[in-house]
C-alpha cells in the first residue's frame, strides 16, 4: 500500500449551522463550499469545504450534534500559501480570535502556525507554508 495524502474529514454540525459553516469556512478561510443544493434537496447528507483538487472536509448538519469535546478531537491542521503575518491579520479583519500561536512541525516540516475554534467548537490548525513576511492577499 501507498498513501498519497489527505482526501478528506468529516465534521458534524448543528442541524441549522450550515449559514455559521459558510461563513467560517467559505467567507474567512476561502474554502470553497461544494454540493449546497444537493444538500438542500436531500440528495446529499452534507456539504463539502474544498481545501484543494484532492482534499475536503465534509460538513454535515445532523441533529444529533454533540459539542466536540477535548477527549474526543483535538485539531485538524490546513496549510495555507499565505504568510502567518498575513494570516493573522485575515483573520482579525474577519473578527476571529487567534486562540494560540506557535511553529509546530507538520506534514511539510516546521512552519509558523495559529489556532482558532470554529462557530461548532472545532479547534482548526491554520498553517503557513513559510513566514516569508510578505503582504499577499488571502
């Protein structure tokens, strides 16, 4: 066998979050919601955040959500090509709280990152490729 990366979470959410999710998800970290309508029709039991070609989370609204608790989950971790300085400020002009700050080690080595906690009390890992210092845009 050979792993070739992430395909993709699940996380469930309230019954009637699925508008917190598009902001949080789709508005502040630019994830692209995919298979809303479908959703909406009942064709499909959840959503999909688009992280990249071969990664996803899948957001489904259940009724039976239970507040994640710290025994449960701890993280999941997105790397952006952004730098940290430019996530920071991205998220501060959305009004998120930075929960924490530190340069941990992930799947592509050492990188500066932030953690925030979703609208549904998941805490999200967001991971800069590099701290080159630059101003990109998010």
């Amino acid at each position: 066998m050979t792993p070739v990366g992430f395909d993709h979470v699940k996380l469930q959410i309230p019954a009637d979050g699925l508008s917190d999710a598009r902001r949080f998800y789709e508005e502040v970290l630019t994830l692209p919601l995919e298979g809303v309508d479908r959703y909406r029709s009942g064709e499909k039991p959840f959503v999909s955040a688009r992280i990249s070609p071969s990664s996803v989370i899948h957001i489904e609204p259940t009724a039976e959500f239970e507040m994640p608790q710290q025994t449960h989950y701890d993280h999941l971790a997105v790397r952006f090509e952004e730098s940290i300085e430019t996530i920071q400020t991205h998220l501060r002009n959305h009004s998120i709280p930075i929960d924490r700050e530190l340069t941990p080690l992930g799947a592509t080595g050492v990188a500066p990152a932030v953690y925030v906690t979703d609208p549904f009390g998941y805490r999200v890992e967001i991971k800069a490729t590099a701290n080159t210092g630059s101003s990109e845009s998010f």
